[in-house]
C-alpha cells in the first residue's frame, strides 16, 4: 500500500492562529498634554476550516502536508489602529471525509457535501486595546487585553467513500468482475487471491438513464477482523452504503458457511454494519447446471434475497439490478444510510455561522483587578515592542 495513490487516512496537525494583543499606547503630539489612550485592538488568529470539494476522491494531497498552521493576528496599533486579521487555512477534502481527535480517537465531525464548510479550530479573538478600558475615575488605562491563544490539534482525517452498493466477499468471489461488466469502472482482475488492493467506485447504469454506485473492497477473509488478509480496514467505505451485496463463489463448500463468516467479520468491525439490508448473489454460476442449482437453493441461507449469477455469461445481471435499484430505494434504507462512526455516537456536526468543534478559552474579565499591578507585572505579561506606554504619566 505505501506506494498507493488510494490515501484514505492522514494525521495532521493543526493550529489555528493566536489573537493579536491589544495596545497600550497614549496618543503624543506637540502641544497636546494628556493626549489620553489610543491603542487599537489586536487582530483575530486565523481559523482552521475544511471544506469538502467534489473533485477530490482521496486524501492523497494531504499526505505531504502534515502541518496545517493558520497565522496569528497582528498586535493593536497607535491612534486606535486595529491589528491585522491572522490568515484563515482551508483544508480541502474529499466528500465522505470524517474527522476524528487524534488523541482520543473521539468522532469529531464528517464532510458529506460539496462545498460544505465545517470550522474545525477557532483562531483566538484580538485583545482590546487601552482606550476601551478609559473610565472618568482612570482616564489613562495602561493596560490592554492580550489576544486569545492558539489551539492546537492533532486530527485523523478518514476517508469513507460515498456509495449506494457495497460488494462483500472472499477473495476471487467475483467482486470485481461483476463491478467491470455492469460499470465502466476497469478494476484488476485475477484469478489470485487479493487482486482488488485499494476500494474503487463505479456507476452502474440503470434503466431510463437512472442509476447507482457500487463500491468494490478488497477480499475478505476468515480473521480479517484479528487482522489478517488486508484486515478490515476497508470496510469503512461500506459504512455509508444502503445495500451490502454478498457474494460467494459457486465452487465453495458452503455457501451459507462463507456467508456467516462473512456476516461475522463485518459485525466485528461495526455491528451496525448488519443492520444494513443485504442481498446474496453467489457466482460463476455459469459453472452450475439447473441440477446442482436446485440443490445448492436448498441450502442457502433463508434470511436474506439470493441469486445466482454469471457475470461471464450476464446470468442473472438484470435481476440483481432491478433487486439492488429496489433495495437502494426503499424508504427504510434511505434512513439506514447514516451510520454511526466508531467509536463515539455523538455528532458534532456544525452548521452555524462561526460555531467552531474547538474554541479558546474567553478572554478573562478581571481586566479591573489589574489596576494594581506594578509596570513589571505588565512588561512579563504584556509587554511587546508594537505597543507602546507613555511613562511620563
Ligand atoms: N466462470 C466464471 N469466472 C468468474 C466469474 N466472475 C469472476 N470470475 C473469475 O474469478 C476470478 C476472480 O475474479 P475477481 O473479480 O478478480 O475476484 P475478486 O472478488 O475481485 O477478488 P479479489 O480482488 O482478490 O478480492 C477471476 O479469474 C475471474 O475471471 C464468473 O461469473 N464466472
Ligand atoms: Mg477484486
């Protein structure tokens, strides 16, 4: 996989900018004694936002861009100037992007549309400057408020590709062909196990120029979910799927065995998996005369539509389109398309203007109680070379 243009899974770290300070300076000019304060507000961080673009399909450009830095907001100036706004970083994301803490592993939030903005990380607010705090008891305030901090975090960013069927089966099953014949998708056949490496999509047509999408995975196998084959990590670009089409080889032992297992790694994975509505389609029928069919139809498993089907001889073909096209379609599924991201149910999803998943501290409101602070206190605290005091007062 390392040398895969498939990326769909990156860790960047992320920082949005800090708030510039406010400043303390006093308005001095030839003949005005007691010009009074006149520091201008610092400017705001810039914000870390992601933002989902329809002409992305993997996380590969983020792959070499592991930090993501906003820049800070500029310190307030003389004569009530305002500082610089920091610059905003928009990350731009593949739709079906979910976004986890990279240290809790907490579900942070998902990009599902074009265009959608979620703000991640709130740049920290500018400082006031000293003219705001002039009172008729102290009229020459030497204070400011300092500009909010800088967030910092380290978010996992997964891709989940957005598709109507999901293929589920062993390796060789026939995933791929079956995704080759119905879609003008050209993914790697062979007759070896682990063909299919990375998912790939593909739009079947349908009748009346409808149609639907179809997601093939690598193979799966017995203990995927301990890890072995390509393990399961796969199985999240079914998550999002309403039909999970099953299919299992005519030439194997037990198809209602293959299918348990396979019923079984997925629940693994993530039990809402099985809640999804499947369908069966065992293949290469084209090997299979009626005889051994009827036979094989007994032992299917009777909790779930089955088919046979030959995507060499188109066997079936239409049968499993009009059954897929029924199956994405009916209402029960179209709810069932949401699915809950492991490991947390909540949803930060945020929609509203300015309502960010990570926000700074508030700045804090005992700007009075540091009247009594000596010079000292504010140069440690405070005191940068684009602010300014008139100690004569
Ligand atoms: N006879 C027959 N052979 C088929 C049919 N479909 C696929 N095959 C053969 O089965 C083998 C495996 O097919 P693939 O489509 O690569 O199987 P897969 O499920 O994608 O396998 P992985 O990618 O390894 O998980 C190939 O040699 C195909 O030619 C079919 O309908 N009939
Ligand atoms: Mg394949």
């Amino acid at each position: 996989m390392a040398d895969s243009n498939f990326i769909d899974y990156v860790k960047i770290l992320c920082r949005s900018g800090k708030g510039g300070a406010g400043s303390r300076h006093f308005h001095r000019a030839k003949y005005v004694p007691k010009g009074g304060p006149d520091g201008g507000d610092g400017g705001r961080g810039g914000h870390i936002i992601l933002r989902g673009n329809r002409n992305l399909w993997t996380l590969l450009h983020l792959r070499y861009q592991r930090h993501v830095f906003a820049t800070n907001g500029e310190s307030g100036g003389a004569g009530r100037s305002f500082g610089r706004d920091g610059e905003d970083r928009i990350i731009e994301v593949p739709i079906g992007t979910t976004v986890f803490d990279a240290d809790t592993g907490e579900f942070l939030c998902e990009v599902t549309e074009d265009g959608q903005e979620v703000k991640l990380l709130r740049g920290g607010k500018g400082g006031l400057g000293n003219w705001h705090f002039a009172t008729s008891t102290n009229r020459a305030p030497r204070y400011a408020q300092p500009g909010q901090p800088a967030i910092e975090k380290a978010v996992v960013l997964e891709l989940k590709l957005l598709g109507d069927v999901g293929l589920v089966g062993f390796p060789n099953a026939g995933k791929s062909t079956l995704l080759s014949t119905i879609s003008a998708a050209k993914p790697k056949i062979a007759d070896y196990p682990f063909t299919t490496m990375e998912p790939s999509l593909g739009i079947v047509s349908y009748r009346d120029g409808k149609s639907f999408v179809m997601a093939d995975i690598p193979g799966i196998i017995e203990g995927a979910s301990e890890g072995r084959g390509l393990g399961l990590r796969f199985l999240r670009h079914i998550e999002r799927n309403a039909v999970l089409l099953f299919m299992v080889s005519a030439d194997t032992d037990s198809i209602k065995h293959d299918y348990e297992v396979l019923l079984r790694e997925l629940r693994e994975f993530n039990p809402e998996l099985s809640d999804k509505s499947r369908i069966l389609a065992v293949t290469k029928a084209d090997m299979l005369d009626d005889e051994l069919k009827e036979e094989l139809s007994k032992e299917l498993p009777d909790d779930l539509p089955t088919l046979f089907i030959s995507s060499v001889t188109g066997e079936g073909i239409t049968e499993l389109k009009d059954l897929l096209w029924r199956e994405i379609n009916s209402e029960q599924n179209m709810v069932q398309t949401t699915i809950t991201h492991r490991p947390l149910d909540v949803r930060h999803r945020v929609e509203e203007e300015d309502n960010f998943i990570f926000e700074a501290e508030p700045l804090d409101d005992d700007e009075e109680s540091r009247d009594d602070w000596s010079d000292e206190d504010w140069n440690d605290e405070f005191w940068n070379e684009e602010t300014s005091v008139n100690k004569d007062k």
